[in-house]
C-alpha cells in the first residue's frame, strides 16, 4: 500500500516511492528504491523534504500503531497529489536572467550529477529510471519557461571532463526551448525534452580511450563512436513504456537528410 509519511519515520528498510517536494529539494536523481544505507536516510533527514510516500508492499511499513499521514489506492493518485504540489511550487512567470542565473547553476549542477548516474547505471545494465529523468526535465522547463537564456547558457559550458553529460543538459534545454517556440502542448515538451536528455545514453557503453579522445578518431574508433546511437536504444527498450520519441530520437540523431549520417544513411528524410 502507498502512504505518505513523515521523513521522521522513515527509516531503512522501507521502499521510497517519491519525495513529497522539489526535485531540487532532495539529494537524490531518482525515487522508487528501498533504503538500506544510512547515509542515505541521513541525506533525506537533512534535507529541506518533510513527508515522502512509501510502498509498504515492496518494504517496510510504518511501525505498529504509527498512523500515516495518508493513504492512496493507486500510483496515479500519488501522482496526481505530486503534481499539485508541484504546480503549486513553480514560478513560470519570466524573471530577470541574473536570478534566473543562480537557480539554473543549481539545476546544471543537479542535472549533470543525474545523467552521471543514468550513464553508470546504464554500464551496469539497468533500465533508465524514467521517472526521475522526467522530474529533470520538468525543472529545466521550467527553467526555460522562467528565462529561456539562462540554463542554456550554463549548460552550454562544458569542461572536456563533464562535456559528455552537460552536453545531455543542454540539449534537453534546447529541445524544450525549440518545443516550446513551435507551440509544442506540454506532453510534447516534456518528451522533446526527454529525447533531448536520453539521446546520448549509449555513449555510456563507449571506451572511455575513445570517448574522451582529445585529438580526432581513428576510422576505427569512429565506427566505435558511431554504434552509440543503436546502443543507446537497445539500452532504452529495456524499459517499460518508453516514450516513442525518445526512442526516435536516441536512434536518429545522428541522420542526414543527404544519406550521409548514422547509424542507417536513410536520406531523404529529417531524423
């Protein structure tokens, strides 16, 4: 059963659902995994969260004679109640760049430390968390709706250590920029977004020698860079329920309209 509790009686064991908050406001890129480490309860108890909602199916429940805050039926009603909390949180509204600036290093710098550990668990053969992605997204939306120039602007700022993950932030903030030019609905932003995000994931099964090469490849590692576009979708279809397009996305990107692009040569057609 899903109920909303106090983080003051979270403790190990139990199976966190999802934070009742910001995604900015907690110290973790994902949700939907059972505590078993202290420092991880720690980081919740320090944190600026105050109830989270657990699973008491796939975890530890609440002690004896310990009421829950509440209780929900379904996922969809604790989605629904994430969503107005959340709703309820965003200032959409266009601000000056100069604030704007200050709250999107924050997002880089929670972007960057997300896409590191989708690429890590990637390597380790684990399904992309959608969930968490999609709560990243959001942010930088929002971002993006408040001072469109600000995150871009970070995110475009890569070191030739980090290029490879701010370069996925980036490119998300671009997609929900240009999404949100072209009149795009809000579910079509959030995929383009999305797509954006997820569209390099299979650079994280790419030698590191080779990824991170400073000088110009080799014909032979080129074709080794050029199979991240297959990789990365092989890595997305693992999962369940996988947006169409960021799966379109992921394969594509890399497509020419002359035939010259990867990993197909289609022609004729914009990827």
């Amino acid at each position: 059963m899903l109920k909303r509790i106090s983080v003051q009686q979270l403790t190990l064991g139990m199976h966190l659902k999802e934070f009742c908050g910001s995604w900015m406001e907690h110290p973790f890129w994902r949700t939907g995994f059972v505590l078993t480490n202290p420092k991880d309860l720690e980081a919740v108890m320090a944190s600026s969260i105050k109830e989270v909602w657990i699973d008491s199916d796939k975890g530890l429940d609440v002690a004896a004679g310990a009421p829950a805050v509440s209780e929900a039926e379904s996922e969809a009603q604790v989605e629904a109640e994430l969503k107005q909390v959340s709703d309820g949180q965003r200032q959409i509204a266009p601000i000056p760049a100069a604030l704007e600036l200050q709250r999107a290093a924050k997002i880089c710098l929670h972007g960057k430390q997300a896409v590191v550990s989708m690429f890590e668990e990637a390597r380790m053969g684990k399904a992309v968390d959608g969930g968490g992605a999609r709560l990243l997204v959001e942010e930088i939306s929002d971002s993006v709706s408040r001072n469109p120039g600000a995150l871009i602007s970070l995110a475009r700022l890569k070191t030739a250590d980090d290029y490879t993950y701010m370069h996925s932030v980036a490119v998300c903030a671009m997609m929900v920029a240009l999404a949100k030019q072209l009149g795009l609905d809000e579910a079509q932003t959030r995929s383009a977004g999305l797509a954006g995000l997820l569209h390099d994931l299979g650079k994280a099964v790419m030698p590191a020698e080779v990824l991170n090469k400073p000088g110009k490849l080799t014909d032979a590692e080129f074709a080794i860079i050029k199979s991240h576009p297959v990789e990365g979708h092989k890595m997305l279809m693992v999962g369940v329920n996988v947006d169409p397009m960021v799966l379109d996305v992921c394969l594509h990107h890399h497509e020419k309209v002359d035939g010259s692009g990867y990993p197909k040569g289609l022609k004729g057609v914009s990827a």
